[in-house]
C-alpha cells in the first residue's frame, strides 16, 4: 500500500463508526484513542441500543437505520466536509444502506468483520432463534452487579430493535440484496476482518468485498470477531495508511477540479 504523506487536519473527513449487534458506540472507544488526535471517529449508540431510544416511527429494520445514520452524518458535518463510514459485523449492513444517502459528502468505507451476501437458510435460522431466546430471556439482574459494566450493552438493548434487526439481516431478500449494495459503492473501500473470526469468518468477508469496485482486504492474524477491543494498535495500523492516502486523493481531485473551472472561466 503507498502511503501518502498526512492531509491537512483541517481537511479531514470525519469518521463515523456504527456497532454491531447488542453492541454500543463504546466499542469503538479503544480505537478512538488510537486514532485520536489526527483522525475524529464519531460512535454513536444506535437507536435502541446503548444509552439511546429507539425514537417512535423508525423501524428496525437495515433500510431504517441506514437513513437515520446518514442523517445523522449530515446533520454533524461541517460545511464541505466528507464523511467515511466504518461499520462493524451488523452495523456494516447499516453502513451499506446509508452510503447511498450521503452522496458526494461519502468519502470512503471501513467495513470491519462485515461480509456475507449468501443465503443459509439453516444456519441462519438456527441464529435468528437463539438470538431471540437470549433477548427475551437474558438475566438483566446482572446490572446490579459490581463489575459487570462490559456487559451492559446486550443486557440493556431494547428488546424490539434487537430481535427486529437481527431477523431483518437474515431474510432471504436482505442477504441477497446485500452484493447489490456492495456494488453501487462508488468510492474506495477497505474491508478488514480476523484470521480467527468464528462469527464472520473471513471467507464470508472477502466474498462480499468482491462486489466492491475499488475495494482493499487486510487481514489481522490471531484475531477475532472484536478487532477494536483485542487488538486495536493493530487496527489502527491499517486504518491510518489507508485513511491517509483516501484523503490525500480526495485533495488532488478538488484541486484539480478547482485548476479546470479555473481554465474555463479564462476561457
């Protein structure tokens, strides 16, 4: 990979990073740390899950959240600036759903132990059942607990967000529509998953990354489902080069562009 030298910080795009499945915006804290102060990584909890509610009307569905969460990018951008989504296992389903919706202000997109594409009606089956028993019956008398606060996101998680989007990412016409998604990206994207990920093995992930047009795959060897909590100097080390060059080339085009309507108007 060329690494490019660093953008101006004032050029930056902000990074916007959405979790998993009975996860939070916390998950993303330790590669928050790493990134920080070159790189602003934004990690909400999504709605339902976390310290936020669910607002009344949105569904959970992936189309939903994917409109909420690039509503949210919009909303937090400052004039100009471009936005680059990171998504995590589920959240990269969400991720491929907003891309869409931010037009010309999406820069890039992280996809992080996030893949699939192919319909397993057996095992996905098997998956959507036990996720449902978990929800309905996970001993939430944990809270009360001392120590027990990295167990708080799936305790804590609304029962119908959860139960309603991990049913939505397994039907048939969502898992299929997923390539589609994958294929419209028109802008660069790396795509980093675990040797040792059981949930999304990284088979899964480079089948997906596949359909994407300008796309890079980086595996991190000896870890799991979790990147940015086992290992997140490791991941941070593929993200700074990466997040460096989009940038750098992302600068040239706008000077470039600014050079031709330049020549024009001479004209």
């Amino acid at each position: 990979m060329t690494v490019a030298s660093a953008p101006d910080p004032s050029q930056r795009p902000l990074l916007v990073a959405a979790h998993g499945w009975l996860l939070s915006g916390r998950l993303w804290l330790p590669l928050q740390q790493q990134l920080a102060p070159h790189w602003n990584l934004w990690a909400p909890d999504l709605p339902g899950f976390g310290d936020r509610p669910r607002p009344r009307g949105l569904q959970p569905n992936l189309a939903s959240y994917g409109r909420w969460l690039a509503h949210q990018c919009l909303q937090r951008l400052q004039p100009g600036q471009g936005v680059v989504l990171l998504g995590h296992s589920l959240g990269g389903s969400i991720v491929t759903h907003a891309a869409s919706a931010l037009g010309e202000r999406l820069q890039g997109v992280v996809q992080i132990a996030a893949g699939g594409g192919v319909y397993q009606p057996r095992p996905f089956r098997q998956v959507r059942r036990g996720g449902a028993l978990f929800v309905r019956w996970r001993p939430r008398w944990l809270l009360a607990l001392p120590g027990t606060d990295r167990l708080r996101s799936p305790l804590v998680a609304e029962e119908r967000a959860a139960r309603g989007l991990l049913a939505c990412s397994m039907r048939r016409s969502a898992v299929e529509q997923l390539p589609q998604l994958t294929a419209r990206l028109a802008v660069p994207s790396l795509w980093i998953v675990g040797s040792r990920d059981t949930v999304m093995e990284p088979r899964y992930v480079r089948h997906l990354a596949g359909y994407a047009l300008q796309h890079e795959l980086s595996l991190l060897e000896g870890v799991g489902h979790l990147p940015m909590l086992e290992q997140p100097a490791a991941l941070a080390q593929v993200l700074q080069p990466w997040l460096d060059t989009l940038t750098a080339r992302d600068q040239v085009d706008q000077a470039n562009l600014a050079l031709l309507a330049r020549a024009s108007e001479a004209a």
